[in-house]
C-alpha cells in the first residue's frame, strides 16, 4: 500500500468519523450569516454530542429488543458507508469494497431500521415523519440510481474509485450529460440530507418532522449516534457529489486539496439553498423529483445522440 | 317398385303436411305405411323369405301405429285448436320445394331406381319438415313416422333388399318412436294442458 | 441407468408412496415423511446435475412419447424446489392437523410437488402439456377441498379461467414447436412462426407467472389455498413458468431478438412497480404478499430481458450474468417468500386473523416464528447483507450495464429499468417496515392477538431453517454465482469467490460486508454501555398514548397514496353524523380498487358475457328450431358437396 492509499484511508476514517459533524454545523452557521444573525459555531455539533454522551438513555415502554438495537446498527451501517466513499480517488482495500450500488443498500438499511424502530415505539409523530419519509425515498432512490447511470456512462463500472477517475479531467464537462447528472445529484443531496426545500432540519414542531421524527423518542447515546448517523449522511453525499460530479484532477495531493476547499464550498451552497428556498408542500416535492428524472433522462438521450463514448 | 306408387308415397307424406286434422293425418300415415308394406309385398317374388317377412312386418306395422295413434288421439282433446304459424299452401309450398331441392341434390347412392332413390330422399325431407313446420306434438311423432317410410323404401328398393333394415326400422318405429312420443304426447298434456309445442320453450332456462 | 437418475426415479417413487400413504388419515405424519424423503432425493439429483455432473436423460424431442432427463436448469429448479419444498411439508406436520380435508390436502401436496418437478424434468410435449395441466388443476383441488364457502368457489373459478385462457398461449407455444420440429433443430423456425411461438410463450408462460398485465389470478387464488400450498404456489409454481419462458426464449428460438428483450423488459419494469404499489395499499397479510410475487416474477423478467438484449448485442458476458442474476433471484424469491407465506400461516393458525390493522405485537408472543418473520421481510426488502439484497444487486448491476451499452433504444430502456428498480426496491422497504411495525411489533390490536400462543415445533423449525437459509444466501452468493452463469446459452465462467465479483465493475463482497457489520454494532452496542435507561411513554405532545392514537395501515401509506392518486385512484367516502351541530360520529370508507381489475378486466368479461347473450339467441328453445337447423346444415352440406367444395 502506497504512501497515497494510506493517507486516503486515514482521511477516510477520521473524516469520515470525526469530521462528519463539521459539515451539519458549517451549514448551520453559514445560513446563520445569512440571515443576519451570528449563530452557534461550526463546533456546535461537537458540543452537542459530548452533552448526549453524559446524559442517560430513555426506554420507550412496550418496546422490544429492535429498539435498543437500532441505533447501534443505523451508526454501524453509516460507517461502513464511509468506508465504501474514496477520498481523492483513493482508498485502500477495504474489505467491504468500493461499490456503489452497495452504498445505496447500507443507506436503505439505516433507514428501514430507523423506521422499524419507530414502529417498535407506536408514537404517532414518529410514524408520521417515517411514513413521509419513506414516500420521498421512493423517488429519491430513483433520482440517484439515474444520476449513478449518468455518472457510470464512460466507464461501464459501479467501483467508486473508478467512477472518480472517469469524472476527473475536463473533458467531461463539455458533455450536457454531466450537469445533468450533477443537477439530479444536487436534488439527492438535498433529500438525503433533509435540507429544504425538501426537509427543514431547524423545525421543532412534530407535526413538519420528516427525518426527524423517529429521532424523537431517542435521549442519551442512542440519540448520540443518530446524530452522528446525520452527519455521516453529509460527509457521504457531500464527498461523492465533490468526488464524482465537481471538476477535480491531477495526483492524489492535488485532488485532496481540491476535496477540502470543495467541501465547505458545497456547504455553503447548501445554506444558500436552505435560505433562498421555503419548505416545499409535502405532495409536491415528488414532481420536483420527478423533474429532476427528467432531466437526467434528457441527459442520458443527449449522451447518445452525442455518439457516446 | 313402380315409380307411380313411390309418387304416391311422396304424395301423401306431403299431405301429411297440408292437412289441419291430426285424425287425418293418421289415416294419411297408415294409408303410406300400408302402401309401402303392399309395394314391398309385391316385390317378394325372386327375394328371400327374410323380405318376405319384412314386407309383412311392414304392414303389420301400419296396422299398429293406426291403433296405437288412433288410441292416443282419442286420450288426448285438444282445448283449443292448435293453429301453426304458417297456413297450408305455404307449408306444402314449402315442403314441395324441400323435397325437390333435396331430390335434386342428393348425388346417386346405390339404388335400383333414380326415382326410388329421389322418393327416399323427399320423404325424410317431407318428414323433417313436419316435425319443423307443425306445432302439435302429435305432428312431431307422425314427421318421424313419415322419415322412417323413407328409409324403409330404400331399403326395398336396394338390390336383393335388406330386409333386416326394414324390421329394425319397423321396430324402431313402432317401440321407441311411438310409444315414447305418445307418452309423451300424454305427459305434455297432463303438465300443459294442450300438445304444443310452444309451452316446451318455457322449459329453456 | 446412472445413479443421479436412480436418485430422480427413487424420489419420485417416494413422493407417490407418500402422496397414497397420506390418504388415511392416522398416517399423515408419516406421509409428509415419505414425501419429505421423495423431494429430497429428486432435489438432491438436481443439484448434483447443476453442481457439474452430465445431464441425465434425453434432450428435448418432438416425438410422442415419454422422455424425461435433467439438465442443468432442470437442476436447478429441482434443487430450488427441494429447498422450498422440505420447509413446506415440515411446516404442513403442523398445520394440517387441525383444518378441513387434512388428509386429501397433503395427498394433493405430493401430487402439485410431483407435477412441479414434473414439469421440469419433462423432455417431450405431451408430458410436459401433461404436468403443466395438472400442475394448474391440483391448487384448484386443494383449494376446494380446504374451503367450500362460495367466495372460495369464485376465486377457483377465475384461477381457472384465467389461466386457461392465457395458458392456451403455452399449447400453441409447444405445439408449434413441436410442429415445426425446433426442439431438434432451433433453426427450422420461419419468421412467422418464430413470433407465433415467441407471444404465445410471452402470453401463456406470462399468465402463469404473474407478469402484468396477466396477473388477475394471482392476489385472488393466493390467500385462499391452505398455507403451505400458497408457499409452494409462489415460491416454485410460478417459477416453473419463468422455467417455460427461459426455455422458450433463450434455447427453442433461434437467434435473440430486440423486440423479445424489450417486451420483457418493460413487463418486467410493470410488473415489479404495480405489483409492489398495489402491495402497499393492501391490508389482508397474504393478498399482500401475493402482490409482492408479482413484484418479484418482474424483476426476474427485468434480468431475463436483459440477458436477451445483451446476448442481441453480442456481449456474452454480461448475458450470462444477468441469466444468472435472474436464476438467483429466482431461488432466493422462492426461499423469503416460501418463509413469509408460512410465518403467515403460523400466524392465521394462532390468532385466525390476518387483516394487519388486527394484529400487533406478535414478536413477544411469538419470538420465534415472529424472528423469522422478521428476517424474511427484511430479506424481500433488499436489505444488506441478506439474499434479497443479493439478487437485487446483481440485478442492478446488469441493468446498470445495459444503459451504458451504446444504442439509444437499449440505453434508455436499461436506465428506465435501473430507476424503476431503485424505486421498486424503496417501495418494498415502504411496504415491509409497515408489515413488521403492525404485525410483530407495537401494542395488540384485538384480546385474541394478545393471548397467541407460539407455533408448534414443526411449524417454528420450517420457518427458523428458511430464515437461516436467506442469511446463508445472502453472505455466500458468490458460490452459486460461476454455475449460474455457466447454465446460460455461451454460458460464461466466472471464478469462484464468497461475494459476487464481476470483471470491470464494482463487486459486492458479502461475507465481508456481513462481519463488518456485526463487528462495528457490537462495538458500538459495547460503547453505549449498559446504563439502564429511564422507562417513559412515547411523545404525544403530554396526551395519554391511546390504542386509538396508533397508526393504521392505510395511514401510514398515505402519503405515497396522496402523491401517486393519478396512478392509483383512491376512493374515499366520508360521512358524519351531526346532532345539534356537534359531531357525533364519522365514518371513513376507503379503498384503492385495482385498476386492472376494474379497467382491463370487467370491460372483456362484460363484452364476453354479451357476445354470449346474443349467441344465446339461437337457443330458442324450440326442438323445431334445433331440427330446423340441423336441416339447413344437411342441405348446405349437399350443396357444397355438389359443387365439389368438399372434394
């Protein structure tokens, strides 16, 4: 293993464990900014899981084992996702591999758990957010499956870190496939991440809680975890939108430069999108998605009419 | 057998049609029975003793369906007059036309005669069209009587005749035809109070 | 004779004897004995064929006469149906007992088994015609024999009648095969009779699978067959009819064509996101799960039609590796749903109910059988790092690679199929969070649900052993990978790995994927320590947590109800009873009615029944009408034979 892989794996594990809460808490105080107040620092997060771990635990009653386990295994499944996501188009061999059709199957196991344990509690506010949830996964799944084939067109190939190299260079940017693959990808982030216009992620009010409210019924290190399973979210659409989508080349170093400036650059865009767009009706954010797909269809035609490659 | 008596049969299967009265139309049925067994009769000479018998059986077979139909007729009064729907210059029209069409179709098939060939055929014509065109239920019994005369005379009118055909079908005639229309010529009375065949369409379901 | 087929021949033995044995009544035990015996042995046949041994038997021939052999697919179904097979008889040790016509059931159970494997290992048409009728009539029988209430006798009636009218398509298919002589020689197809075979095929082997939009009988005929017999229903006789299809396309007709490929993708597409969309709208456990073989039989066709369109491009690869990823999900369909029909029919037998707004909690009550459960929903879902997941992913692959493989018509198709699987895999999950949340967990619904008791030993080991079989296949799929592949026309060789890899593309490293997994909950089960947490009602903003604040099926779908109402046309009525201004009561009716049923199917049954009215117009009724009639038919007959019409 080459000097390179080995930092990329290190990057990969302590970004992708520690540094994960930044991303929430640099979007919270660029949108802060934004609206004319200072708001809490990027460090926030950090504080807040630091006062979950101290706190106890809560144990909703007529809950069965699915409850206590479900938050150990949403935070296993994130992790081995962050180990799935190449940085600088890098990674060692992990064992779990580089796939990203596997990614997409650990996403949808940390959210069939969490749903799950939303049922185990039978709280009303919890199963509502879950059930709106679920309905947008429907055709966010699609959206990101159209992006992936978009992304996986010059090379044939689902590993990561060749999805990386195939997106690298400038001569993908002249293809329309491209910007219409970043801008389904963009739609993806924003769902995956329940940032508005899709989600409100600021609301305390139960009834507006999408992916929020299952987390309800959680205190102490369960609710520790859930967090962090949130801001392993951003860590991994944020890289792979950065690594797949966002011009990016040369050796590794250069693009590991490129990753950190890319980062908080896609936070801000997220906070700009957060305060230049309300919150979307709930039943008219499928047509947004449904947009989305049609442009990622229109993407796929132009590639082919353009001769392919 | 001569073609005029074999015109003579045709001739009465065709009034069989025509006429209204069921007690006519018996008489008429035993006359062309009793003609057929008569002509075969007459043709026993250079024949086996099984024709002989035959013809006999022939007329013996007249005799009974007279009774046998004769004794059901009188059993049986109608209500009312039971009018078909189609007046009797039409049915022998239509009858006639039957009959020569068919006669006029039927490629040949073995018999002695053309015309004994044509008379069968016309008479199992006349005899099918009885049983469509008349609405009591005696009618239905006498068109198959009819039929069979027909069958009969072809077989007396093959080479060396088949005599055995013509018992069968006397037997035919008298057992199953007979009895089992005047039974239920006498059932239908008894449910519906008159011999037409119109109150049978009920039976659909 | 050789030993494998010594085997075949002494499982078959065996499964008759049983089949005989169960008809006394005191001998039922040892009938499922003898059968469990008989399919083992014809299984194990199987799998020894696929796992390399030389095909037993003959080929294929049109002749009429009695042929049978094994051949690697043959193998494979026969292997798939043992799996499925032996849990099912298990189970039935239980289950039968205490219902109506025990005895003649489990009879009919080694006649449909032995008509399955019939099916498979038939090399000949009548045969194989043979099996395949009885093979539709035996459910009919056991269906009958177990309920004679009129709603049954109506649903055996449709069953019947709609898979004779599109099963006519699997006659014309064979016959004309067998006519043209292409079982010898796929080459003496004509183009005409090429397409003939290929829609017969498409519609005849489709109506027995379920595809949209042939599917009509399938949620109807399901949930009334005892359970065990729904099992086997939808986990191998509608497999058998994708074992038609695949011998159809991929080996009788000569060359791969576009059109074929295509249809099967966009019925595969159809299928598998209406079979999973009107799973979601349903509250009777079985009807759901029902639709979900609809679903399942759809995304199999996905991966057949893709196989066909690459094998159409030359790529024999990727041919054969979506043949294989449809042979997989093939077997692991018939294992989780196998499971989830039997832990259903535990549960009908526990607390006889199954509308899921009734039931709850049964995992306290029942640990076992509900664990099981649990894993087979989990499993259908496509959840990492079980089977479903597995299949699904090969699947996806597949597809993936075909909207990358350069023409336009195929690009566009491979990435619709792509998405509609994505979405279709979402919406399973949407579907069997909501089964597990209402039937295992939460509070009892109803006194009876509350006091279940466990199922018996036989019953809970059926389903624990298909439970164990789904992990299995989930972490070890790549061990079947390389023979799969193999069985598909210019099959390709894989190496062998635990995970599946495949060249040129990300790979999906089961086994790893599983101990990581474990490995990183239980370190962080460790991290959260053991601190006992506080007991406390769940949040509902102060109130008392009332059985009547709890979710219902219908409400937890809503919204996926509210979004795609164009496509699934709820009805709703809503009436409240007012007295002085003040409501005293409302009453909520809704129901999603299924649009095939109501767009497709009554509109042909309505017509049909009136072309019969009017044909019944000559049934006047009359003896002189019919006479009359029969006269004209005479008289037309001489006329033609006079002018030398009929030679």
């Amino acid at each position: 293993m080459s000097g390179a892989t080995a930092v990329a794996g290190a990057v990969q594990i302590v970004g992708g464990i520690a540094l994960a809460p930044l991303l929430p808490g640099l979007v919270q105080s660029f949108k802060a900014r934004l609206q004319g107040r200072r708001g809490a620092s990027p460090g926030q997060p950090y504080r807040e899981l630091r006062r979950l771990w101290g706190k106890s635990a809560v144990a909703v009653e007529g809950t069965t084992v699915l409850y206590r386990l479900a938050p150990a295994v949403v935070a296993a499944a994130l992790a081995t996702g962050v180990l799935l996501v190449p940085v600088g188009g890098r990674a060692p061999d992990w064992p779990v591999g580089a796939d990203a059709l596997v990614l997409i199957g650990l996403l949808t196991l940390a959210r069939f758990t969490v749903t799950l344990a939303a049922w185990d509690t039978g709280s009303g506010f919890a199963l509502m957010g879950a059930g709106r949830d679920l309905a947008y996964s429907v055709f966010v799944e699609g959206l990101l499956l159209l992006a992936l084939v978009l992304a996986a067109l010059p090379g044939g190939s689902t590993d990561l870190r060749a999805l990386s190299d195939a997106a690298g260079g400038s001569d993908r940017w002249g293809e329309p496939a491209h910007w219409c693959a970043l801008l389904a990808f963009g739609l993806v982030v924003l769902a995956e991440t329940g940032r508005q216009p899709i989600d409100n992620p600021d609301t305390h009010l139960e009834l507006t809680m999408i992916h929020e409210g299952p987390l309800l019924e959680y205190a102490g290190r369960d609710l520790a975890y859930l967090q962090w399973a949130a801001a392993a979210r951003h860590w991994i659409v944020l890289v792979l939108g950065a690594e797949l989508f966002l011009p990016h080349g040369g050796s590794f170093w250069v693009r590991l430069a490129t990753l950190a400036v890319a980062l908080p650059a896609l936070c801000a865009a997220l906070a700009v999108t957060e305060t230049w767009q309300a919150k979307m009706r709930i039943l008219r954010v499928p047509r947004f998605l449904a947009a989305g797909a049609g442009i990622a269809l229109l993407g796929l035609v132009s590639w082919y009419l353009g001769g392919g490659a | 057998m001569s073609g005029g008596v074999v015109w003579v049969l045709v001739g009465l299967a065709l009034a069989v049609v025509t006429v209204r009265r069921r007690s006519a139309a018996i008489a008429l049925v035993t006359a062309q029975s009793a003609l057929l067994g008569i002509g075969a009769f007459a043709l026993t000479p250079g024949r086996s003793t099984e024709f002989l018998v035959a013809s006999l059986a022939l007329v013996a077979k007249a005799a009974v369906l007279a009774a046998l139909l004769g004794w059901s007729l009188s059993g049986t009064r109608e209500p009312h007059p039971v009018w078909d729907d189609t007046p009797p210059i039409l049915r022998f029209g239509l009858a006639a036309t039957l009959a020569l069409g068919v006669s006029a179709l039927i490629p040949s098939i073995g018999l002695v005669e053309r015309s004994s060939e044509q008379a069968t055929v016309a008479l199992v014509a006349i005899g099918i069209a009885t049983v469509v065109l008349r609405r009591a239920t005696l009618f239905q019994a006498l068109g198959l009587v009819v039929a069979e005369n027909g069958i009969a005379l072809a077989a007396t009118a093959v080479e060396g005749g088949m005599p055995l055909v013509i018992e069968l079908g006397a037997l035919f005639d008298v057992i199953v035809v007979v009895v089992v229309a005047t039974a239920f010529h006498e059932r239908i009375f008894d449910e519906l109070g008159s011999g037409d065949t119109h109150g049978l369409r009920g039976l659909r379901d | 004779m050789s030993a494998v087929a010594a085997v075949a021949l002494a499982g078959s033995g065996l499964l008759l004897t049983g089949g005989l044995v169960a008809l006394r009544a005191r001998l039922l035990g040892a009938a499922l004995a003898l059968q469990v015996a008989g399919v083992s042995l014809l299984g194990g046949a199987g799998a020894t064929v696929v796992l390399g041994a030389d095909p037993v038997g003959s080929g294929f021939s049109g002749a009429v006469e009695p042929a049978f052999g094994i051949d690697g697919l043959s193998g494979f179904f026969l292997a798939s149906l043992a799996l499925v097979a032996v849990p099912a008889l298990v189970f039935a040790h239980g289950y039968l007992p205490g219902s109506a016509g025990a005895p003649a059931v489990a009879a009919l159970t080694a006649a449909f088994l032995g008509s399955l494997a019939g099916v498979v290992v038939a090399r000949d048409v009548i045969s194989f015609l043979g099996f395949w009728e009885l093979m539709t009539l035996v459910p009919a029988a056991a269906i009958l024999v177990s309920h004679r209430e009129e709603r049954a006798r109506r649903t055996v009636f449709v069953y019947l009648a709609v898979t004779h009218l599109g099963g006519a398509g699997v006659w014309v298919a064979m016959l004309a095969l067998a006519r043209y002589g292409a079982f010898a020689d796929p080459g003496a197809l004509g183009q005409g009779a090429q397409l003939l075979v290929a829609l017969a095929a498409l519609v005849g082997f489709g109506t027995k699978a379920g595809l949209m939009p042939f599917h009509s009988w399938l949620p109807r005929a399901h949930p009334v067959a005892p359970s065990h017999v729904s099992a086997l229903m939808s986990g191998m006789m509608i497999k058998v009819a994708l074992y038609g299809l695949v011998r159809v396309s991929f080996e009788w007709l000569p060359e791969p064509t576009l059109w074929l490929g295509l249809v099967l993708l966009g019925l595969g597409l159809l299928s598998s996101l209406g079979g999973v969309l009107y799973a979601l709208v349903q509250h009777d456990l079985k009807r759901l799960l029902a639709f979900h073989s609809i679903e399942n039989v759809g995304i199999i066709a996905l991966g057949l039609g893709a196989s066909l369109l690459f094998a159409h491009e030359g790529e024999a690869l990727w041919a054969s590796v979506a043949f294989a990823a449809a042979l997989l999900h093939t077997l692991n369909h018939a294992v989780f749903k196998a499971l989830l029909f039997l832990g259903a029919g535990a549960f009908d037998r526990a607390v006889h109910e199954l509308d899921l707004d009734r039931l709850g909690g049964l995992l306290r009550r029942m640990p076992w059988t509900g664990a099981a459960f649990a894993v087979g929903a989990a499993a259908i879902a496509g959840l990492p790092p079980l089977n479903g997941f597995a299949s699904e992913w090969l699947t996806l692959q597949t597809l993936l690679h075909l909207a990358g493989l350069g023409s336009l018509g195929i690009g566009v198709a491979g990435g619709l199929a792509t998405a509609g699987l994505g979405a279709t895999v979402a919406l399973a999950v949407y579907c069997f969070v909501k089964v597990v949340g209402l039937v295992l967990l939460g509070p009892p619904r109803s006194r009876e649900v509350a006091e279940a008791v466990e199922a018996p030993l036989s019953m809970r080991a059926a389903v624990v052993f298909l439970a164990g079989l789904c992990v299995l296949l989930g972490v070890l799929p790549g061990l079947l990978l390389p023979r799969l592949a193999g069985l598909a026309p210019d099959g390709a060789s894989l190496p062998t790995h635990g995970g599946l890899e495949l060249p040129g593309t990300g790979a999906l490293p089961a086994p790893a994927l599983a101990v990581t997994l474990i490995l990183l909950t239980g370190a962080l089960l460790l991290a959260r320590g053991r601190r006992a947490a506080a007991p406390a009602p769940a949040w509902a903003c102060g109130q008392l947590v009332e059985p009547a604040l709890s979710w219902t099926s219908a409400g937890f779908t809503k919204p996926l109800r509210l979004m795609l109402e164009a496509v699934l046309r709820p009805e709703r009525t809503v009436t409240a009873r007012i007295e002085g201004g003040v409501v005293q009561e409302i009453a909520y009716e809704g129901e999603v009615p299924h649009l095939f049923d109501t767009k497709l199917y009554r509109p042909v049954v309505r017509i049909a029944s009136a072309g019969a009215a009017q044909a019944r117009r000559l049934q006047s009724g009359s003896l002189r009408a019919y006479v009359l009639y029969l006269l004209a038919l005479v008289l037309a007959l001489l006329v033609l034979v006079r002018t030398g019409a009929l030679g």
